[in-house]
C-alpha cells in the first residue's frame, strides 16, 4: 500500500493573482523569477483553512509539495499522509468563492487503480471519491 496519495489543484493563474494582490497586499508574480517569497507559505495557509480531505470522518493533513504555472493556470501539488484506498474520500473546497463566486476548481488525485477528477464551484463545494 502507498504511504501517501496525491493531490493536483487545478486554479486560474489570474485569479489567484488577484486573491494575493487584494488578500495580502502583494504582487505574488507567480511563476516569475521574481516571485514573492512569501507566496508559497501563504497559499499553504489558504490551502489548510479552505481545502480539506476527510476519510472515515478524519481530517487528512495536507502536505504541500509544491506549485507550477501552466498558461493561465496554477496547479497547486500536495500530498495527503497514509491513505486507506478501500474507503471514500470527502472534500470540501471554498477557494478563492468568497472573491469569484463563479469560481470553478479542478483536483486530480492519483491512486493505484488511475486517475480522477473532481469539480468544485461555490453551489457545489464539495465531491465525494469513491473507490
């Protein structure tokens, strides 16, 4: 069994961007040489407080590993500790809705028999995947 599962959070670029410049006050430059420092500690606090993975009523913690800019997009990589692929997995996700309530998100999570998707808007925050 794998000691871990992965996640990818599929985000818009902009959006994101905005969320950082009207959040924080800051130009995140995501994806530049010159990206702020601070963006990947703040988007992992964001990520803790409006992402979260339950499995048999537990709260999953979310290892970030890392982001990537892709075109206008911003795919957010992490990892979730000890999964038990036998079981359902919930999540709830209310990123970036109080800022775009049009807001749609993408996440991806690998497991052993294949990839799946889920998609989240702010009338729907939450998915179910079942093994």
């Amino acid at each position: 069994m794998e000691d871990h599962i992965e996640f990818s959070l599929r985000l818009d670029l902009e959006d994101m961007t905005t969320w950082y410049s009207r959040k924080h006050q800051m130009i995140a430059y995501l994806g530049e040489s010159n990206e702020h420092v601070y963006t990947d500690s703040l988007l992992t606090d964001y990520l803790a407080n409006h992402f979260v993975i339950t499995q048999a009523g537990y709260t999953q913690t979310l290892t970030f590993v890392g982001k990537e800019v892709e075109e206008d997009l911003l795919w957010v990589y992490f990892t979730v500790p000890s999964p038990d692929f036998s079981k359902e997995w919930k999540m709830k996700n209310t990123l970036l809705y109080s800022y775009f309530p049009d807001q749609v998100n993408v996440v991806r999570m690998e497991t052993p028999t294949g990839k799946k998707n889920g998609y989240f808007k702010a009338s729907q925050p939450t998915y179910t995947f079942t093994p």
